[in-house]
C-alpha cells in the first residue's frame, strides 16, 4: 500500500503531487462553472484568490504529513514537509509581493 513507504524522494514526489490534487479539488468546488483558463483569468483579476488557494492545496499536503507522522514513516513525511515550506514561501511572496 501507497501509505506503507518511507522514503524521502517518494514523500518529495508526493508534497508536489498533492498540492496539485487539492488545487483541481478546490477548481472543481469553487469554480465549477468556469474553464480553467477562465479561472485563471479570474485569479489574475483578484489575486487574493492565488494565496487562498495555495493554502487550499497545501491541506493536502497537511493530510498527508499527518498521515505519515502518525504512521512514524519520518523519511517520507520529511519529504512532504520540505515541499509543503518551498508552497509555503511560495505562499508568502505572493502575498507580499
């Protein structure tokens, strides 16, 4: 099973997966009326919008780690971790720059 492996490249591969995951989840709940080039438009018109849903898709990688913690598979939960804080600065110049 996916959740039995612990290695740190697998956990990298799984923290930049996830997030993309949890942006299409939040697309198709949010903007479930709109293409995705029109939602991207829409982003770029109100970029408030970039940062809510770069933490939306970073709770995937929140489920995940918790996951892998809980399961003491360190390796791979380290690896989600330092991507989750590569999104998270991402996050952050957005919202400051």
């Amino acid at each position: 099973m996916i959740f039995k492996k612990d290695n740190f490249i697998f956990g990298l591969a799984l923290g930049f997966i996830a997030p993309m995951i949890g942006f299409l989840i939040y697309k198709l709940i949010k903007f479930k009326s709109l293409s995705f080039p029109e939602m991207l438009q829409w982003m770029k018109l109100n970029p408030n919008l970039i940062t809510v849903s770069i933490s939306v898709s970073l709770m995937a990688n929140a489920i995940l780690f918790t996951i892998y913690v809980n399961g003491y598979r360190d390796k791979t939960a380290k690896g989600i971790f330092i991507v989750t804080m590569i999104y998270a600065i991402i996050a952050l110049a957005f919202k400051f720059w």
